[in-house]
C-alpha cells in the first residue's frame, strides 16, 4: 500500500525551509504531493502558473514527489487524492496555533485523514516567503534563502534588480 502525503502551501516564492521540509517528507513517505494553494484571501506576487514551474524545478531530483495545485477545502483535495497524511511545516508556537486548528478542523471533516507536523531545520526557522518578497523588495540579499534555481527568477519580480550580496549566508 503506498502512503500518500500532502503539503500544501502557497509557496509565493518556494524558500529553502520549503525544501527542507519537502526533502524530509520525501523520505518519510512513499508519495508526497507538493500542492500549490489558491488561497482567494492573499494576493500572491508570483502566479500560480509561476509557482508551479518554480516547483518543478527544484523538485524534479525527487522521484516520488508531485507537484500539484488546488482551489477549495484541503480535506476536499487529500480525499481525492487518496492521501491519508497533510503536512504543515511549522517555525514556531505562533505556527502551531493556527495550524492545529485548521488540523482539528480536518479532522472533524475526515478523521481517516491526519495532520503531521514538521518542525523545520533551527537554520530556516526565521525563513518565511513574506520576509524574501520584503527583503528582495528593499534589493536585500536573498541568497541562501531560496533555491540558487529561482534566484534569478523570483529577482526579476523586483524590476530585474542585480542584488550584489554574500553567497555565503
């Protein structure tokens, strides 16, 4: 029987505390779909399109990982996706609360289906996709924060900017 995880997020852009987590459910699970969330709430910077061709290319290593989008209930999508594992990624407390509710809410929707959470690495867990939009907008250094892959791309959201800075962050 494969096992079956989702990670849905919005991933406006993919960070790496994105891939830590998304390397680590890889080798947890036999199939990990990596789920673009269109959330009608938030205005994304990149589109979804954009998003999932960001995907694609730094996940293309990983055999067993899909990439996907949605619109709608999570529960929803896990159901037809016959997958029997959500994963959140947390950084902190402030993470937990919001998740933990929404993972109490998925349950009571189907509890066939569970939430797993996933500390990230200590390394990443200042690291939000918030903080790089802010800090390329402000033509910060945002290597070492994103996959060297999207560096170019995600900079050319921001008037195609050379961003001089260390690598070495």
């Amino acid at each position: 029987m494969t096992k079956t995880a989702i990670y849905p997020g919005s991933f406006d852009p993919v960070t790496n505390g994105h891939l830590d987590i998304i390397e680590r459910g890889s080798k947890t699970f036999d199939r990990l779909i990596v789920a673009v969330l269109e959330n009608p709430r938030k205005k994304p910077l990149f589109s979804a399109k954009e998003r999932l061709k960001m995907l694609n290319i730094v996940l293309k290593k990983y055999p067993n990982v899909e990439v996907d989008y949605y619109q709608g209930l999570l529960i929803k999508y896990a159901e037809q996706k016959k997958a029997r594992i959500i994963i959140k990624g947390l950084r902190a407390i402030s993470d937990f609360e919001y998740e933990f509710q929404m993972a109490m809410i998925n349950h009571k929707l189907n509890p066939m289906v569970e939430t797993m959470f996933m500390m990230t690495s200590s390394k990443f867990s200042y690291l939000s996709s918030s903080i790089v939009k802010e800090i390329a907008s402000y033509e910060g250094c945002i290597k070492g924060l994103v996959p060297d892959e999207l560096y170019d791309m995600i900079l050319d959201k921001f008037n195609d900017r050379d961003i001089p800075c260390d690598a070495n962050l």
